[in-house]
C-alpha cells in the first residue's frame, strides 16, 4: 500500500534537496523580488523626498491632493459596500443552492478578471456618455453618470466586482452546511442562523476579501481614467492625479506625483500585512485541525 505522506513530512522530504538547488531557487526568488517590489518602493519614497520633506508634505495637503483622497475613499467605500452585498449573496446562492445555469453564473462572475478595465470604461461611456445609449436622457433630467461620482463608481464596482464572492464560495463550500441546518432545526430564524452561524464562520474570508477589494478599488486606474473626465479637483481619485502631475513640466511636479504615490505605497504595504495576516486565519477557519494533523 502506498503511502500518505502529511503536509509536515513532504516538507521535511523537500528539505533533502541538494544545498545548491535550494540556495539557487532562494537566491532566484530574492533577487526578482529585490527587482520588482523592494525596488520600485524604495525608489518611490526616494524621489518623494529628493527636494526635501517641504515639498512632500506640501504636495499632500495641497486642495487637490485633498480632494483626490476624499473622493478616493468615498469611492473605494461605495464599491466595497456594494460588493459586500453582491458577494454575499453570490457566495450564498452558489455554495449552498443547486440551480441551473450556476456555472454560467460563477463565470459571469469572473468576467472583470477578464476584461481590461479601459474597455470596461468604454462600455460605461457607449452607455452613459453624452453620445451613449442612456447619456442624452440623463443629462436632460440632470443625472449625469460619465464625469461625475457615479460613473467613477461604477467603474469601481466593476473591476473589482469577483473579489468578495470568489473569495466567498470556496470559504462556504468547505465549511458545508451542517451547522446551519442544524440550527434551523432547533427553530432559529434565517437571519439568525446568518448572523449567529454562518457569518462567524466565514467572517475571516469576508475580511479578506474586503481587503482585497478594498486594494484594488483604491488603486484603480485604466477604468476610471476612461470615465471620470479628469476634472481638477472634481473627479480626480489619488492614480490619476499621480499621473497628471508626473505629466507636468516643472521638476516639482514630478516630486509632487512621487510623494502623493507613497499614499498609495503605504497603503499598500498595510494591505499586505493584513492580507498575510486574514490568510492565516482563513485557512484556520477552513481546516480547524490541519495544524494538529502536521503535527501528528
């Protein structure tokens, strides 16, 4: 009979590779992460601070640095929000109930990771834009969608549209519905069973996929670019004023751009510790006794 090795030993067993193979590999690996992450971040503050803290602080509280960061995080809250909702119920209607078309649906799903967020805001301006489907009727009644919040919204949403529910249904899936079923059984209501059963179980995955959502809302580019009519202290989120003034001539400018992008960069640092962080606990909430077992 063959056997199983648990995740500890096949561990071990890889840890028998020749020194050579495995200081190569290690060597590999910082090296490309050096290049592609730990440089590009030391190179962002560098230039933040070449002509001196005046000039980076002056550049983050300037009106329109301020009035990027807080459509940023109006923006980035609604998308979240909506989200949220969406993949709630997503995740909840495909690992719980059988119904047709449910693999069309977890494909629809994906579609975001598929399209390119310019061609997204493309889309949003053929249907909402002044020459789109919907654009002249909106603006006779005054409900402008293109270069304005909603439509900065909706582009949001869209690309980061399957992060929650993805990261939802396998959450779901894997715990399986025992629990639930079982306090129904002792008479709970459905909105108790979700918030006293279902919903500490699967909080830690819908922490992480916040975060990721989150992430990415806060960072988006190509599609609100395309939709937000880059109106100066209007429609400017935190990306694209970075880029408007990395465009300027005067050598400020550019400083300007790099100390608004350690914003982001902070941001984004937090995002990955917290990330690493909801990972471990999602795993934990998925396989309570996984940590046991390796040990065994």
């Amino acid at each position: 009979m063959t056997s199983v090795l648990s995740p500890h030993k096949r561990l071990q067993a890889s840890k028998q590779d020749h020194w050579l193979v495995r200081l190569a590999l290690i060597a590999f690996t910082v090296a490309m992460l050096g290049s592609f992450v730990i440089g590009p971040l030391i190179n962002v503050f560098y230039h933040a601070f070449a002509m001196g803290v005046a000039i980076w602080w002056s550049a983050l509280v300037n009106p329109f640095t301020l009035a990027a960061l807080r459509l940023t995080v109006i923006v980035t809250v609604l998308a979240v929000g909506f989200n949220l909702a969406f993949g709630l119920a997503a995740a909840w209607a495909i690992a719980r109930f059988p119904f047709r078309g449910k693999a069309l649906l977890t494909t629809l799903i994906d579609l975001p990771f598929s399209v390119s967020p310019v061609i997204a805001g493309l889309i949003f301006v053929l249907l909402f834009g002044a020459r789109g489907y919907f654009g002249p009727w909106l603006i006779a009644h005054e409900m402008p969608i293109i270069a304005a919040l909603p439509g900065i919204v909706l582009a949001t949403t869209f690309v980061t549209f399957p992060f929650i529910a993805r990261e939802l249904i396998p959450v779901l899936e894997a715990l399986g519905p025992e629990e639930e079923e079982a306090s129904r059984t002792l008479g709970a209501s459905a909105l108790q069973m979700f918030w006293h059963v279902t919903l500490p179980n699967i909080k830690w995955g819908v922490l992480y996929g916040v975060l990721l959502c989150n992430a990415r809302a806060i960072g988006e580019f190509g599609a609100v670019n395309v939709v937000s009519g880059k109106l100066e202290g209007k429609t400017d989120t935190l990306p694209i004023l970075i880029e408007k003034l990395y465009q300027g001539m005067a050598a400020s400018a550019a400083a300007s751009a790099f100390a608004v992008s350690t914003l982001l960069t902070g941001l984004a640092v937090l995002t990955l510790v917290f990330k690493t962080y909801l990972e471990t606990k999602t795993r934990q909430a998925i396989r309570p006794g996984e940590a046991g077992e390796d040990h065994a």
